[in-house]
C-alpha cells in the first residue's frame, strides 16, 4: 500500500482497522518493560528518587515538539499538495500533542519544585514550552471556530507553519539563553551525558510514549474521517428536505433523494 | 524501591501521566462511538453514500 492508496479514506480506515490492535498491543508491552525499568532505575547521586520523575517528563516533553513537527508536515501536505488526509492528519494530532505538551509542563513542574525550589521560572525553555501549549489551544479553538472544515484546515496550516518557528527555540533556548532549564543530556554533541542505567528505560519509555502517540493518533484521525462523514450525511439530508420542501411533496423528495450525491 | 522524601511528587507525576493518558483514549474511544452511532442513525433513515456503501464499513 502506498501513500496515494493512503489517500482514499476508506483505505485508510481499512488500515487503522488492521494495524490499531498491533500498535495498541506493542505500546502495552513496551510501555510495561519502561514503568519496570523505570522502577529498577538507582537514585541520582544528586538527585535521588526524583530522577524518575525523567522517565515521564522527557518523553513528554520530545511528544511535545514531535507532535508540531507532524502537524507542519501534515500542514504542508494540506497547503502545497492538498492530500485529502493531511488537514485530517493536523486536527487530530492536535488535542493529543496538546495533552502531552501539558504533561510535559506538570511533570517538569514537579520535578522543579524539589530539585529548584520552585515549582516555576519564567526561564527561556518553560516560557517557550508554555507558548506552544497555548499555540495547541490555539489551533484546536480555531478548528472549533470555523464549521467548514476544508476552510479551517488552510487557516490552522498556515497557523500551524508559523508555529513551527517556535520549535528551534524550545530546542536551543538552553543554549542561548542562561536558564534555570539544564542544557540537553541526550541528544546532544559527544552523545549522551547519561548512564546506561537511566539512558536505556529513558529510551524505552520514549518509543512506548511515541508509539502512544501513533496509537492514539491513528484512532483520531478514523474519527474525524467518520465525523466528516456524518456531516456530509447530515448536509445531504437538509439538501432532501429543501428540495422536498421546494417541490411540495415529500414522496417526490424522497424519490429525488436517490439522486442527490454522498460522501 | 523507596522514594525518599519526595515521594509524592514522582508518585503525582506518574498519577497525572496515568489520568491525562487515560482521557485522551476514553475521549478517542467515545468520540469512536458516537460517530458510528450518528452513522447509523442516518443510514437508517436512508441517507446513504454515494457509493452506496455503509459509512461505518472499515474493511
């Protein structure tokens, strides 16, 4: 199956069909061994126990970007080659990098107030990281906003694209700014400053989270295809009963309605 | 495993994963049903595809 086969949505609902039962599985699975090895993880020597709050809140926090970066692809998708699953694509992946990007607030808040002091710091990353939290609410009340939604999805990409641009801030804001944030550990020049002990369910814990995020992803993206289709169903019956209502009787509307096209 | 004096906050970190995760599939899974249902619902009244095919057919 390839990309354009992707297109037709009843294909990719064939898909979803298939491949969501083996995502949902593999993310059980893997999000088990993570929490385990999460648990087996040793103490910080500076940090003690509360370096595990990490296995949470990094992943969290990548989900955070990741999540924009597929919406700008699927954004690009909507504006340059109008693939009639791309603007799909972008409405349901909002609401889920939304809760993420929350997540990764709340954890790094709970991880701040022991390790900081204070629970927040309007510091370069926690600001840049709350701006695209509310970019998420953003989009997700302009989605709402607008009933048409070919109409809402151009308006949301090009909103989404010139969102984007904060996503290389919240990646080098540690570095170009001093903040109360500490600079990258994972992926970073050199490699890793993490032991092997809390690199490995930290890695773990991240592909569980993304494979969510696909999981999750996926099933919105089948609902929102069948809400449109709801809603060209509900606009074919007002058409019915216009066009009943016009000719003054409903038996030749009914006999009409055969005639008159569907999603 | 001990957590140390500050317990709470990795178990309410962990909690609020846990919930926060839990919404997101109990909203995905509702909204699935909800819309099939309304699928239904329509198709019962005649209001059918183009295509003639059912607007809940997944295969």
């Amino acid at each position: 199956m390839t990309l354009i086969d992707l297109a037709n949505p009843t294909r990719f609902l064939a898909l979803t069909a298939r491949v969501l039962p083996w995502l949902a599985a593999a993310t059980v699975v893997l999000l088990a061994i993570g929490l385990y090895q999460a648990a087996l993880a040793p103490d910080d020597y500076q940090q003690g126990a509360t370096v595990k709050i990490m296995f949470i809140h990094v992943p969290n926090a990548w989900l955070s970007m990741f999540v924009w970066g597929v919406m700008s692809i699927a954004s690009l998708g909507t504006l340059v080659w109008r693939h009639p699953l791309a603007d799909v694509a972008a409405k349901a992946a909002a609401p889920i990098g939304a809760a993420f990007t929350f997540l990764a607030l709340l954890t790094g808040s709970l991880w701040g107030r022991p390790m900081w002091g204070t629970y927040w710091e309007w510091d370069a990353r926690l600001t840049s990281v709350l701006i695209l939290f509310l970019m998420y609410l953003g989009l997700m009340a302009l989605w709402r906003a607008v009933d048409d939604p070919s109409r809402a999805a151009r308006a949301a990409a090009v909103l989404t694209l010139v969102g984007a641009l904060n996503l290389p801030i919240i990646k080098f804001s540690v570095d170009w700014w001093n903040t109360l944030h500490q600079p990258a550990s994972v992926m970073r020049m050199g490699g890793s400053a993490l032991d092997k002990s809390f690199l490995i369910p930290l890695l773990v814990m991240a592909i569980a989270f993304t494979l969510l995020f696909v999981t999750l992803h996926l099933a919105a993206m089948r609902n929102e295809i069948l809400r449109r289709r709801v809603r060209s169903l509900q606009m074919m019956q007002a058409s019915r009963v216009a066009f009943s209502s016009e000719m003054g009787t409903g038996s030749r509307g009914q006999n009409a309605s055969n005639e008159v096209g569907a999603a | 495993m001990s957590l140390g004096p500050y317990a709470s906050f990795i178990v309410t970190s962990y909690a609020a994963a846990a919930l926060v995760v839990a919404i997101l599939i109990g909203w995905i899974a509702l909204d699935y049903r909800n819309q099939t249902q309304r699928l239904r619902e329509l198709e019962e009244r005649g209001i059918t595809r183009r295509s003639g095919r059912s607007a809940t057919e997944l295969r």
